[in-house]
C-alpha cells in the first residue's frame, strides 16, 4: 500500500511539473490550452466560464471560444476556396 501511495505522489508531481511547463510556454490559461487543443467541448468551456462571467477570466474563456469559432469558419471558407466571397 505504501509503494502505490508513493507511486500516485510522484505522478502528481511529474502532473504538476508538466502544467506549469505549458503555462509558462504557452502563455494561457490551462482551460484555454485544453479547448484549444480539443481536449475539452465548448459545452465544457462555457460550463467553467459561466460562474465567472462576472470577471476578466470568465470573460477570456468566452473570448476563446469565439475565437476558435472564426478560425474554424475561416478555415471552412478557405479549404473551400470560398474565402474571398465569405469577407466579401
């Protein structure tokens, strides 16, 4: 019982080591990295920004979320090759 105590105390430094390394190299929040990178839905997103929709984080998360949104139209409208006409 103790080993797998250790055990689970060092996966959570290696755990902690690893966020702090992507919030220092990615320069955003780890709920924007996640969405960002798919690991969370938008449904997911809003649910952690909505009981704070009141300050500037809450307010970020959304920001992201519109974000991904114009990328992932502007995306659509380019691989399309309809990109001129959709800012026309």
């Amino acid at each position: 019982m103790q080993r797998h105590t250790t055990i689970r105390h060092d996966c959570y430094l290696v755990h902690y080591a690893l966020v702090q390394i992507v919030r220092n190299e990615e320069d955003l929040p780890l709920e924007g990295i996640a969405y960002r990178s798919g690991w969370i839905s938008e449904e997911r997103m809003r649910e952690i920004a909505q009981p704070m929709l009141k300050n500037q984080y809450g307010q970020y998360l959304l920001k992201v979320i519109d974000e991904m949104r114009e990328e992932t139209n502007s995306n659509f409208f380019r691989d399309k090759g309809l990109e001129r006409q959709a800012t026309e």
